[in-house]
C-alpha cells in the first residue's frame, strides 16, 4: 500500500514538473552495436545510470529497429549528465576495441574459475601473453622500418 502511495505521488510530482516545463526530452545518437553492452544483463547497468543521474527514464529503441536513437526523460541537469555519461561510456566502448561476454550456468562457475582461480588464471595468461607478443612484435617490426 505504502508502495502504491510512493509510486502516484511521484508520478504526480512527475507530471507537475512536466507541466511547468522543469522536465525535457531529448534523443541522442548511440550506436546501436552498443546499446547491449550500455544496457548490461537484465538492465542493471542502464539503471544504475538512470538512478544515478536523478531517475532519469532512459528509453533504448528496439532491437528490430536497428536505430540509434536513444532517448532521455527527465529533470535537464540530470538529463544532461545521463547524456554525457552515456556519451562517454560509448566513446569508451568505442575505443577499447573488442570485448565480448560469456554467459555460463552457475554451477559451471566453480569449474570455470578453477580451484584458487586457476582456471581464469591460466586463460588470462594465455591471451595476455598473445596481446603481449603482438604487441611486442609490432613494436619491433616498427622500430626496423
């Protein structure tokens, strides 16, 4: 009950300051290769964002669409700071390359993992000293031309 009496005075506090102009809307360009990785499993990642930046409503298109259009509901100073975290977090996404994320039932966790974290050490070890060699092959490659 108490609840339900939060979520109305809230909406009515909403649609009072949408009256009086204090809520704007705005679209902003994100890739839409993007959009999962800023949405996170189930949505938690674009939450906390929203909650973040005042409870901003943050609506991603649907995935049919293919649109890169994202759009911001909210007080304009919070709705300006969940645009620019949004920005930045894509630039960075954009930036960092390539990442990818695996999903795995829980109870392959344990195996995954490995006793003392053997497991992921020795996948870690193994692509880091790939990216390493690369890199260090590159930086040779460069310093005989």
């Amino acid at each position: 009950m108490a609840n339900m009496l939060i979520q109305e005075a809230t909406s009515v506090s909403y649609i009072f300051k949408l009256l009086q102009g204090d809520v704007v809307e705005i679209d902003v360009i994100i890739p839409s290769k993007f959009h999962n990785s800023l949405i996170g499993s189930g949505g938690k990642f674009i939450q906390s964002i929203a909650e973040d930046c005042g409870g901003v409503h943050i609506k991603f298109p649907d995935a049919k669409a293919k649109s890169d259009r994202v759009t911001l509901v909210g007080p304009k100073d919070m709705v300006d700071k969940a645009k620019n975290t949004l920005l930045d977090l894509s630039r960075d996404k954009e930036v960092s390359g390539y990442t990818e994320t695996i999903q795995a039932k829980i109870q392959h966790h344990k195996f995954l993992i490995g006793k003392n974290g053997a497991n992921i050490k020795k996948v870690y070890f193994y692509f880091f000293l790939i990216f390493y060699l690369f890199l260090a092959f590159s930086v040779n490659f460069l310093n005989v031309s």
